[in-house]
C-alpha cells in the first residue's frame, strides 16, 4: 500500500473528493423545487433580497447558506443544491476525523466515513436544499472539534474548544434540534476529564464551560444580522428575544395530520421511509425516498447495544462514547414538544450510528476478523440497488416503485 494513503490527511481528502463528486453527480435533476425546497428556497430568495422575513419557525443560517449558493451559482438547481453537497461531505469527513481521533486507526475511520456514505439519508439529503444538511454538518464537525481539543496541548486546546463551541452555536442557528449538543459537549467535558488531567489539559471546568455556553450563543445570535437590514419589518435588538418566543410557538403548533408523518420510536427501524419526489419530471419518471439503508440502520442497533454492554463489562471509555453518540441524538426526541414527527428528524441520529458501527467492528476484530469489511461492500450494494430512487434516475413508470418496497410500510 502507497505510503501516502498510509496517513490520515491524504486519505480524508480522498474520500472528501468522492463523496463530493458522488453528491454532485446530476444534482440539478429534477430541475424543479422538491419537498421542503418550495419552503427554503423561495425563503433565501427573500433573504437574499433583504425583502422580510418568511419561513420564521426556524433560524436563519441554514436559509442564509442557500441564499448564498444561489448568489454564487444562479437561482437553479445547482444554486439551490450545491452548499448541500459541501455540507454532507463535510459530515462524512467529519465521522472520519472522531474516528480516527478516537481509535488513532486509519482502518475505523474508513469503515465509519463509507458506512455514512453508503446510508442513503446522508446521500439524498446532499442532494436538497433543506436545513438539515447544513445542521448535521456544523453539529458533526463541532463535535471533532471538542474531540480534537481533548487532546490538543497550550494554546491549541483553547481555540479548539472555542471553534467547537462556535460551530455548535452556528448548528443551532440552522435548526434548534442542534442545542442539546451543547449541552452534550458540556456533559462529555466532565465525564471524561474526571481522573484524567490530560484530557483537555489547561482548560478549567469553570472558564471552559463558560466559553462553551458563551460562544455558541453569541454564534448564534450573530447570524440574525441580516435580519436587520430587511427592507421590510427589520429586526431590532428589542425584538431579537421576542422573535425566538414567537419561532418556539410556530414550531411548537399543533399541525393537521400528514400522510408521511411516523412516530418517533419507529425511526430507528425505518418502519416509514419519505417520497421527497414521485412523479413525471425532466422527461421520466422519477422518484427520490428518503430511507435508511436497511444494512447500516439495523445494524446500527446491534452495534449500538454491543457497544453498550461492552462499556458496561469494561468501561472502555470509546464504547460508552460511540453508544452514548447515538443514544443521546435519537433520546431527545420523546420531549421535543412536536406535534408531528416524520423520518427526516432522525437524520443526525442516523448519521451518528457509523460511529458505534466502526468502533464495534474495530473494538471486536480479533474475533469479527473481515466482517468491517463484508459490511461496507453489503452497504455499498444495497447503496447501489437503491440508487435508482435515491438519485431521481429515470424509472420505466409509474408502478417501478414496487422493486424497491421491502414492507407494506414502506410507500
């Protein structure tokens, strides 16, 4: 094997610029908005007009990155897209990094980065000008960035855990299901510093908890600055407060029931998958499910639960993190006060199974042997067999949908 992809930067980049060009290969098929595009594209269209606010149950920042994409590359498809694609690879790149801080193995942090390349939501979510994308970015790589500052020495572990804080706070300016990761870093700061002076060495509990709370916040609010310069009901300081009041009624509201809507505990076993498009479009037939690739969503839970025990007989700091990952993601969920829920809020949970998976695969090698291997090719042709519906490939007609529905849940 070549000595250079040997070392973790070189293959980072590698996978950066497949990942890249897998997401942007046909991004601007369908030509037309899809799913939640016909509520955030028109909304950055207003922002980046400064006309007034619209879309005002959620942040800013996220509608902000679209608008700055169809100021970059023109109001299309590709203008609308082309952030999100940037955004998913940053996730996988991101998965790389905790994995390869974590276990200090090249061999893991591949198996973690193509598990989320191959877990279908990752791929359609590049692919659609929605928040969630942008969210799971900044929430991923603030994450590495706390990991990284854990064992970062002087200086370094300061601006570190300051870059992390911020990104989190920018996560939360795109989605507020990002906050409780604040909170996370906050818990994970002291549990896994107790006993071990060498984990983020030089950062006192007190002034480092501080910054956390004090720098994601001022993120936060810092992205509302182009609301203040609306041509029409401009923001205010005074109402900068009042203005988060009002976004948690909106988001808060009891909403009419929807066809694709799901239960929270039925994410987990991709009981009710998402038609983000069915129809003719572009010249065919196409269609785009948001499902979870079936191989790494079960699996996933196995590995969560190995990981679990595993912590609870030897207290392997990695296991109980790589559980904990995931555990706290979907355990939020139950006391979100929302009134629907649909399979598109379990896209950070889903992500955060390649972690669990890797580290299991890895933690157990001795005895799984090529198991981590056979489980990235099994993913990556189940990746494959869906591709069709994930991508909107042109299908031969209406009814081509049922090659692909294993359940009578699936639609």
């Amino acid at each position: 094997m070549p000595a250079l992809i040997r070392r973790p930067l070189p293959v980072a980049l590698l996978i950066a610029l497949v990942a890249e060009a897998l997401f942007l290969w046909r991004v601007t098929i369908p030509h037309i908005l899809v799913f939640d595009e016909v509520h955030y594209v028109p909304a950055a269209r207003r922002l980046l007009a400064l006309d007034g606010p619209a879309n005002t149950e959620h942040p800013l920042l996220a509608k902000i990155l679209i608008a700055a994409g169809i100021a970059l590359l023109g109001d299309g498809p590709l203008g609308w897209r082309f952030l999100s694609t940037l955004a998913a690879t940053a996730v996988i790149v991101g998965i790389y990094a905790i994995l390869w801080m974590a276990t200090r193995r090249l061999r893991p942090a591949v198996i973690g980065a193509l598990t989320v390349l191959f877990s279908f939501t990752v791929y359609v979510q590049a692919r659609i000008a929605m928040l969630d994308g942008f969210m799971a970015a900044f929430t991923v790589t603030g994450a590495a960035c706390i990991l990284s500052a854990m064992r970062g020495t002087g200086g370094a572990v300061w601006r570190r855990w300051t870059l992390g804080a911020v990104l989190l706070g920018l996560a939360t300016a795109c989605k507020w299901t990002a906050a409780p990761y604040v909170a996370f870093a906050a818990i994970a700061f002291l549990l896994l510093r107790r006993g071990r002076p060498d984990r983020w060495a030089g950062l006192p509990a007190i002034p480092a908890l501080a910054l956390l709370g004090l720098a994601s916040v001022a993120a936060y609010f810092t992205t509302f600055a182009p609301a203040f310069f609306y041509i029409d009901q401009p923001m205010t300081l005074a109402r900068l407060i009042p203005f988060q009041v009002d976004m948690f009624h909106q988001q808060t509201q009891v909403l009419p029931a929807h066809t694709y809507q799901s239960a929270w505990w039925t994410w987990p076993i991709d009981r009710r998958p998402i038609w983000y498009l069915y129809e003719q479009v572009d010249g065919a037939q196409r269609g785009i499910l948001l499902v979870g690739n079936p191989l790494v969503m079960w699996g996933g839970l196995i590995a969560v639960a190995a990981c679990a025990i595993g912590w609870l007989r030897t207290r392997d700091v990695r296991l109980g993190v790589a559980a904990g990952l995931w555990i706290g993601a979907f355990a939020i969920w139950p006391a979100i006060p929302k009134s629907l829920g649909f399979f598109y809020y379990y896209y950070l949970p889903s992500i955060w199974l390649a972690v669990p998976i890797a580290v299991a695969l890895d933690h157990w090698r001795a005895r799984l042997r090529f198991w981590d291997e056979a489980f990235v090719m099994l993913a990556g042709a189940l990746f494959i067999h869906f591709y069709p519906i994930l991508s909107a490939a042109p299908l031969a007609g209406p009814r081509s949908f049922m090659r692909w529905m294993w359940f009578s849940t699936w639609p």
